[in-house]
C-alpha cells in the first residue's frame, strides 16, 4: 500500500508527498523500539525502481549517477521548503533559491489535450522526465493552495511530511499523539 494513500493524501500530491518521505530521519524510540533511519533513493537502481513503482519511468529506464544526485537536490530543495510555515514560505530567500535552483532542472510545457484542457508535461527527455511530473504537482499544489497543507513534521525527531487535514490548516506535527505528545511533554 503506498504511504499517501495509507494517510489519506489527495492523489494530487501523492507523488509529490512520497518524494519527499522517501528520505526518512526520524530518530525516535517508540514502545522500546529505535526508528531505523533511512534514504530509499541510495543508488540510481534504487530512484529507477521508485519512479517505475509510480508510473513515473518505464521498464528498463536507466539512471546515472549524475541523475540520482539531480533527483536529490529536488529532495533536498523540496524538504527545506516544506520544514517552513507556510506563511515564511514565501519570506524565506534560502528554501525559495534552493527549490528554484532545483526546479529549473525539470523544466515543464503546457501541453493541450485532448478534451481541450491543459496540463503541465515534461520538457525533459531523459529518464528523470517523471520527476518533473512531481514539480508539476509542486505548481498545480500551489496554485490551488493545497501546498499550504503539506508540511515537514515540526519534531526534530521525526521530520517525515504530512498532509494537514484539520480544519484551520494549523497541524504542526504529523501525528499529535506521537510527535506532538512527545515534544509537549518536554
């Protein structure tokens, strides 16, 4: 089961949640049990398998080692931004140069379908094509403000993004119980 779907994430931003979790720093002991650190994007075969698990590449792509680093600074890019509120998103000059820096990367067309509507498609060619489907969530998110409600975990121990599905948009952490609970109590 995919993990967006796991916590109800609209599908808009699946893609895009999951590229973010797929670097996991949570460095937590929950019910006596350490919570193993972890990258699933460690090696080129590693982001070839996520992307084909998505729909994001086809059978048989081949990725470099030069890709899997341009794929980690989206990562990277993308996490800064997100461990921002949303309101210092915009104030913030270091995560807007580093997700612009990122972003230019994977660069999108507005393509015409077929019903007439539009949609963003990759301008890339190569095997990292599906990644800018990821930057094309980034703007569709944005521009419908859903981007306001996908965060990084306020926890120093946890970090993993979530989807704010209160009502006021104001969760700090992604689950109050364990991560709220355990920065409250301190």
């Amino acid at each position: 089961m995919r993990e967006a779907r796991k916590f109800k994430v609209p599908d808009a931003l699946a893609n895009l949640y999951e590229f973010a979790n797929t670097l996991d720093l949570r460095h937590f002991t929950h019910h006596g049990v350490q919570h193993p650190q972890g990258d699933e994007l460690t090696s080129p075969d590693d982001l070839a398998a996520w992307m084909r698990a998505r729909g994001l590449a086809a059978e048989g792509t081949r990725i470099t080692p030069a890709m899997l680093g341009t794929a980690h600074q989206l990562r990277s890019g993308l996490r800064a931004y997100l461990a921002r509120d949303p309101d210092e998103r915009r104030r913030n000059k270091d995560a807007l140069r580093s997700l612009n820096k990122a972003t230019r990367l994977f660069p999108l067309l507005a393509e015409i379908r077929d019903d007439g509507g539009m949609v963003l498609a990759p301008a890339r060619e190569d095997a990292l094509a599906g990644l800018s489907h990821i930057v094309a969530e980034l703007y569709d998110a944005s521009a419908s403000g859903a981007l306001n409600r996908l965060k990084l975990c306020a926890s120093d121990e946890c970090q993993r993004a979530f989807f704010d599905r209160s009502k006021p948009g104001s969760r700090r952490w992604c689950v109050s119980t364990l991560c709220g609970n355990r920065m409250k109590t301190r």
